[in-house]
C-alpha cells in the first residue's frame, strides 16, 4: 500500500488519502473578554498630559440659629477646592500579516488583517481594563517611560497600591464578613456615597453568596427542584448594590491577596485624549502592519465616596 505525506493513498478506511478535510467555518474564541469597570464608568475630555478635577467640602452640619435683627457679624470665606491629578496612559496593540498570510484562502477568515484588527481592538479594551482597576501608579512620562495612571484600587488606597494600608481596613489580612461589607456600605454612605455597584474576583463573589442573610431565605424554588446559591444584588441600610465579576481584582486565597471594591460609578470618568482608534502603518517589510492607540486616565470624584477593601483572606 503506498502512502504519501502520512496518508494512504487508496483503500476503504479512515485515513485514505482522497478524503477531504472537514473543517468548520466557526471560529470560538475561549479568552474572556469582558469589562465590567470600563462599562460602568462615563467619558470626559482630557487636554494636557497630566488631567487634574477639583473637589470640595461643606462644612458639616450643625445648629444655625440666629437672633432676629442680630447684627450680620462676621463673614465665611468661600469654599475652597482641591485640585487632583491623574496621568493620562497610552495603551498600543498592533498587527502585522504577511503578504502572503493575506493573499491565501483561510477556514473562518476571508480578511486576516482586519479580523486580527478587530481582534486586537478587544485586547486594547481588556488592557485599558486592567489599567483602570490595577494602574500602578501616577509616573510621570519621560524620556523612555511610559506614563502610568492610578487605577481606582491605588487611587483610593491613596498610599500607594493594593499591598498598602486601606480606608477601610487595619495593616494585614482581614478575614471579609457579612459585617465588614455592611461597614463598607456604612462608611460610604457617611462620606457623601451611594454606592450601587461592587467588583470582586471569584473567590470574593462566592463569599458574598455565602452570607449568613441568604441562609434566612429558601434555596430551594416551590417544587424543590432548583437550588439557588448566589446573591447578585445585596440590598443594605444604605444602598443597593449589584455584585459583578470582575477578572482584574485581585483573586488569591494564598497570601490574603483578594479586594473588594465599592463604588459609586457616576462620580468616575475615563478622560480621554484620543479614544481607541486603528490605522494602517507604512510597511518595514513584506507584510501589512496596523497599530491600535488610544490616550486616557481615571477621573475619580469624590474619592471618599467609595470604599475598597484589600488584603482579605
């Protein structure tokens, strides 16, 4: 029996040479691509490098009474404003298919260069993703460094970084509860918050839906034929809240290295430069290139307003 390129040439089995490949045209990509923070948050404008936004305080609240027909006595100076900042990131993802990689039929892709186009648009936004939640830093831009924005872990912890001293908790691990997720809710609320939405990994989510107060509701539909163990939406004394996903917040059992965070959304803003846009760049060889940029930072209002918690176990 003769035999070419591992195949027989002839006969009435499965491996014959004139058999012709079945492919299907369907292509399932496997890599999660979803944004939850990115999502969440609105847009503004960014025009310098360094984007800064204001905040203010009221004086607190106290007893006001005056004598009718008092004297105007004296006068409050105005409001004062602190201005905060936050570096604008560049974020790049590029493509490069060879001439011929174009030119020849493939299964599932009539367009090798813009399907990959495409696909490199959603690995700028899972990056851009990443940066926002785990941005390590406010570095400043220079000669051979790349400008760093804070994400909303280390702007909030505001001492640099997730590994660092929280608003809400003491140095070390914390084990998370029930109790500590309602003081969250608590403290926020106490400093000007309505938070309405929370980010965990994993480990976290299904801590949240382990929480004694769904012990106090039935697991079981009427008939008992599905069980029910998950809490999406956790209503406090203070604000509901949605729970979300989210593959960016740190997720380690091992060395008390999970976080949650809280956060009311409206008072966060991706400033932008330039949002994310695709162009062609001149060819450096026998090949079409493509580049993905994009310019933006965090804006985050009334830091106060939400709470993280990191370092829990």
């Amino acid at each position: 029996m003769a035999t070419w390129a591992g195949h027989n040439t002839y006969d009435n089995n499965y491996a014959t040479g004139t058999l012709k490949y079945d492919v299907s045209e369907a292509i399932w990509r496997i890599t999660p691509d979803d944004t939850p923070f990115y999502n969440m948050t609105g847009d503004t404008v960014a025009t310098a490098t360094l984007h800064e936004w204001l905040e203010e305080e009221l004086t607190v609240r106290s007893d006001n009474a005056v004598e009718e027909g008092a004297a105007w006595g004296t006068f409050t100076a105005p409001v004062s404003q602190e201005r905060v900042q936050n570096r604008v990131q560049t974020l790049k993802t590029t493509v490069s298919v060879t001439r011929m990689m174009q030119r020849v039929r493939q299964w599932g892709i009539s367009d090798m260069f813009g399907s990959n186009m495409l696909k490199r648009m959603r690995e700028w936004k899972t990056d851009a993703e990443h940066a926002l939640i785990r941005g390590s830093g406010d570095a400043a831009a220079s000669a051979g460094v790349a400008g760093r924005m804070d994400g909303v872990l280390w702007a909030l912890t505001g001492v640099g970084g997730v590994d660092a001293v929280t608003v809400t908790a003491p140095v070390g691990a914390v084990t998370f509860t029930e109790e500590q997720f309602n003081d969250m809710h608590e403290r926020a609320w106490n400093l000007g918050g309505f938070p309405e939405d929370c980010l965990v990994g994993s480990l976290m989510k299904r801590r949240i839906s382990s929480f004694q107060s769904s012990a106090d509701n039935s697991y079981f539909n009427v008939d008992n034929t599905k069980v029910r163990n998950t809490i999406s939406v956790y209503e406090s004394d203070f604000t509901t809240v949605q729970v979300h996903l989210s593959r960016d917040m740190r997720n380690t059992a091992a060395g008390d290295a999970a976080d949650v965070l809280l956060v009311t959304a409206p008072m966060f803003k991706k400033a932008w430069i330039d949002k994310p846009f695709a162009q062609r760049t001149p060819p450096v060889g026998d090949a079409m290139y493509g580049v993905i940029l994009g310019d933006l930072t965090l804006e985050t209002g009334a830091r106060k307003a939400h709470q993280v918690l990191v370092n829990t176990n």
